[in-house]
C-alpha cells in the first residue's frame, strides 16, 4: 500500500469543495505520517481511546475527527481538541458534549447523524428526531456545541441505485434544515465503496480509510 500515493490520488480526483478525512482506525502511527507527510491535516477515527491515544503521539497540528458512535462517558476524554464530532444521535449526548466543552472552554462543532440505510445495526436517527433535537429549547440554549450539517452511511451493497436514493435523501434533508438554519455547512457522506456517488449526490465531506491505508486486520 503506498499511502501517500493513495492519498494524492484522491485528492486529484475530487473538487477542492470536497473535505477528505482520513480514517485511520486500527492503522499504526507510521501509518497516519505516511498521509501527513503529503500535507493531509484532517484524519478521522471512531473509538475515542484511540483517537486520544493517536492525538498524545502525533503532531498536534493534525485535526482530529470522531466518526463512530459516542457513549457519553467518552466525551471527556476528546472534548480538549477534538475538532468535529460526525455522529451524534441525541439531545442527551449533545447536553454532554456541551457540558464538558464548558469546562474546556470550547465550542464542539457536530453532526448529527442521519439514518439512511435500511441495515437495523446501523446507528443514527430520523429526520422528524433531527428536527426535535434543532428545536428544542435545551439545544438553542448551548453555547458550546454548533451543529454544522449531517452525516449519513449508506446501505453496503453494490446496488448503485439504492446507495443514490439514499444520499439523494440525506441531500434533500441537509438542504431543506439548512433554511432554518443557517450554522449548516457539512454534509458528511461517502466512504471507500461509495464516496464518487456521494460526491455526485452532494457530499461536501467524505470519510475514507480502506482505500488510503488498506484494509483493516481486526485480528
Ligand atoms: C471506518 C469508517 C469509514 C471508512 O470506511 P472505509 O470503507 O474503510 O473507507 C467511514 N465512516 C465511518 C463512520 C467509519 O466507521
């Protein structure tokens, strides 16, 4: 696997509007300098032991993402740099969030995450929950957390048309929120099977990790 190469690939590939996160979980450290190394900044990871564990051991300037779902005594340990939270699925985490943010002294941008796929294991919530959440009073009262778009993951499945639907729903959801509010500027969607039909659906922000760094060994 030639990181850099990979890395430099896609980004020739895709507009200069499109954002690439880097997914580096279950990778070594050489491995995320291997992608830094080609001035790539911004690297995603979706447990939080290993993202804080990757954060102590690398460059600071790096802006970490977290992508996979949080459990609220986990907020604590990111809350200190962690740069944007893709997956958040409720008002309770986000009243952690904005509490452990307080004490930091910072403003936690997030996503919320939108369910798409037709997968029961997949996480995230519907768009009426996404409204509640944008409109409750316990949410516009924060001051330390900013919901900057949606995430979403498509069904995994090499049926191209069912992954369009439901980008193409996720795309019509973000534009429809964001008249009513305006902090929206993300729509994180597009991963290594299907980031080219995202990007055609109206991704702004694609999280890729197999196809920079290789596959994963959970062994
Ligand atoms: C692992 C992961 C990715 C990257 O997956 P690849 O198929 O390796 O590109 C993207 N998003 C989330 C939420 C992930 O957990």
């Amino acid at each position: 696997m030639d990181i850099a190469e990979n890395i430099k690939n896609i980004k020739t590939e895709i507009s200069s509007k499109v954002t690439l996160v880097a997914i580096s979980k279950t990778k070594p450290n050489e491995d995320v300098m291997a992608a830094y190394e080609t001035g790539h900044r911004i690297f995603g990871e979706n447990k939080v032991q290993e993202m804080v564990e990757k954060w102590e051991n690398l460059p600071k300037d790096i802006q970490w993402h977290m992508v996979g779902h949080v459990q609220r005594n986990k907020v604590k340990y990111m809350v200190t740099f962690v740069d944007l939270i893709h997956a958040v699925d409720s008002l309770k985490l986000l009243k952690e969030i904005e509490k452990q943010a307080k004490k930091s002294n910072r403003t936690i941008q997030c996503l919320l995450q939108i369910k798409i796929a037709e997968e029961d294991t997949k996480y995230g919530i519907n768009v009426d929950k996404a409204e509640e959440i944008l409109q409750s009073e316990a949410f516009q009262k924060m001051s330390h957390v900013k919901i900057v778009g949606l995430m979403g993951m498509a069904t995994l499945t090499d049926n191209e048309e069912k992954i369009r639907k439901e980008f193409s729903f996720l795309k019509d959801t973000f534009d429809e929120l964001q008249k009513k509010q305006p902090s929206f500027t993300t729509l994180s969607m597009g991963m290594s099977g299907d980031y080219k039909i995202a990007i055609e659906c109206g991704s702004n922000m694609i999280r890729v990790g197999s196809s920079i760094f290789g596959e994963r060994n959970y062994n």
